[in-house]
C-alpha cells in the first residue's frame, strides 16, 4: 500500500517514509492498534485501510489526541497545526467548514470504519492509566517532552502484556531530546533492546 496524505498535515510527510512506515506495520499484520498522537488523522487512516485490506473488518484502531489548539502543550513540541498550501486552509474553512485538528474532523476522516474506530480525546498522561486495552501494535506519536514519553512507554508496554510491538517516532529529531533520553531509560530499566528503524523509529518487538 502506499502511504496517502488525503489533502491533510501529516508527521510522515518525507520522501517515502509514510510507505516505509506502513511496510513495517505490514510485518507484523496487526488486527489491534493503538495510535497516541492522532493529529489530522492520516496515519490513522492509512493504518485503517490496510488492516481492513488485511482482515476486513475483524480489526480495531484507537487513537489518543489532545486534539486541543492551546498553547498549554506547547513544551511537547508539536507539529505546525496551519497550512502553507491556501487551497487547504480554503477548503477546510469554507467547503468542509471543520478544523481539521479536531475530534470532529478526524472522525469525519475515519467515518468509514466508525464501527472499528475509538478515538479518545485527553493528555496521555492521563488517559493511558485509565484504560484497559489489548492490542498487537502500538505506535507512539504524541507528546515529546520526556516524562510524556517515558509515561506512553510504560503503559504501552502494560497494554501490550508482554506480546507486540511499540513503534516509537521522532527518535533522530534535533529539538525532541526527551524522546532519546525516555526510550534509552526505558529500554536500560527493562533490560530490552530496541530497534532504530530507517533512523527516525525505535522500534520494541516482542513477538
């Protein structure tokens, strides 16, 4: 499959690596997945067109997001939230008339699995400890500050029970420090080895 952006911002926006991405999801052909850190939607929507591909709909995707445009998270180093291109910023505001960093929108966009879908609006700090779930592959994406990441680490790797796989982003970002330090802590405290994939994933398997 390849990687399709859907007129939306997306974090996997380099030459080929949202195709790369998805090959890695492929490897492992989850029916279960937790996304943190939603954004726009496009990751969650390719990752939901290929495990439907997969397994049609005997699948489950369940996003984290903030989904919040304040200023309070700004530590976390977030991604620009406003288009370059007019033609989008033309088309959210007056033809779909949505932001597309919100709830709504997101699950305007992923509307053709909405029996598959559960998108949960909240920090991660605190929606991880809240929430019983049992899933095949967890990609990390959200905030970047280190105790958010360490946080989505350690409840990944409890939601995983022992079996699956973690794919964390961001690894080689200059301004996302917090992210190297959370997982070569977590990897060193747990005794297990990551994976840096095409230089920007590290990638835990447990399978």
């Amino acid at each position: 499959m390849k990687y399709k952006k859907y007129f939306r911002k997306t974090s996997l926006k380099q030459k080929n690596i949202g195709d790369l991405f998805l090959e890695e999801i492929q490897k492992y052909n989850p029916k279960s997945f937790l996304e943190i850190g939603v954004f726009h939607g496009v990751t969650a929507r390719n990752v939901c067109e290929l495990m439907n591909k997969n397994h049609g709909q005997d699948f489950s995707y369940t996003g984290i997001d903030i989904f919040d445009e304040g200023d309070e998270y700004k530590d976390e180093v977030a991604p620009v939230k406003t288009f370059n291109n007019p033609l989008k910023n033309f088309y959210f505001k007056y033809i779909k008339k949505q932001n597309p960093y919100s709830l709504e929108a997101v699950e305007d966009l992923l509307s053709k699995f909405k029996k598959n879908i559960t998108l949960l609006k909240g920090n991660s700090n605190e929606v991880l400890k809240n929430i019983e779930l049992e899933v095949d592959f967890i990609f990390i994406d959200g905030g970047h500050e280190y105790n958010t990441v360490k946080n989505d680490l350690v409840h990944s790797y409890r939601l995983l029970k022992n079996k699956g796989t973690i794919l964390c982003d961001d690894l080689n970002l200059s301004q996302a420090l917090g992210v190297r330090q959370a997982i070569k802590e977590f990897s060193d405290e747990n005794k297990i080895k990551y994976e840096i994939i095409h230089e920007r994933f590290a990638k835990f398997n447990f399978n």
